[in-house]
C-alpha cells in the first residue's frame, strides 16, 4: 500500500520484500576473510613502512635545520611530523587488530 510506513512487513515498498537466506560454507566464508585480512594487513605494513621513512626524513630534516631559519618552516614540519606520528599509531592499531582477530587461523597455516 503506497504511503505506509517503511516500518511495516513491505518496508514501504508496496509488495512484500523477502529475506533471501543463502546457504554458505561457514569454513570457506572464514578462509576467504583470512585472505582478504592478510592482503589488507600487506597493504598496511607497506603505507607504514612508507610514512615511517618519510618520519625519519623529516626528522633529520629538523634537526640539520637552526633555530636562527625560518621559524614558521619549522613549526609547519613539527606539525607534519606529528601528523605522520598519528598515522603511524592508527596504522599500527589497525594491524594489531588483524593480527588479533585471524592470529589463529593463521597460526594454522
């Protein structure tokens, strides 16, 4: 019925909406997040290993830099090294996740 609730058993649709419940194999469904999370963890070891040589670029930057240079370049590098200090954080917040959540199953393997 056009103009119903979307609360009802038609979901505003005007015609019933089915749940399709599709068989799957619960060892298959695991083997195939176990690949997807590897990849995902490959991908966030490199972006890490990335930001933590442009870390230490900045850094030696900074320091070979004097107090007498431009002050604003400096802070703006501070800044930028803090940022890249952030992203390394989450980065390896996100890896410790996947390392935690598939360590058995990879463990298996």
């Amino acid at each position: 019925m056009p103009g119903k609730s979307a609360s009802g058993p038609n979901l505003g649709y005007g015609f019933d909406v089915a749940t399709p419940t599709v068989p799957f194999d619960y060892a298959e469904k695991q083997a195939s997040d176990s690949l997807q999370a590897r990849y995902f963890r490959g991908a966030l070891v490199d972006q890490r290993a990335l930001i933590a040589a442009e870390l230490v670029r900045q850094t030696r930057k900074l320091n070979g830099m004097s107090t007498r240079s431009d002050a604003l370049a400096i802070s703006r590098l501070r800044r930028d090294i803090r940022a890249n200090e952030t992203e390394v954080r989450d980065l390896d917040r996100m890896i410790a996740a996947l390392d935690h959540r598939f360590a058995a199953i990879w463990a298996d393997r």
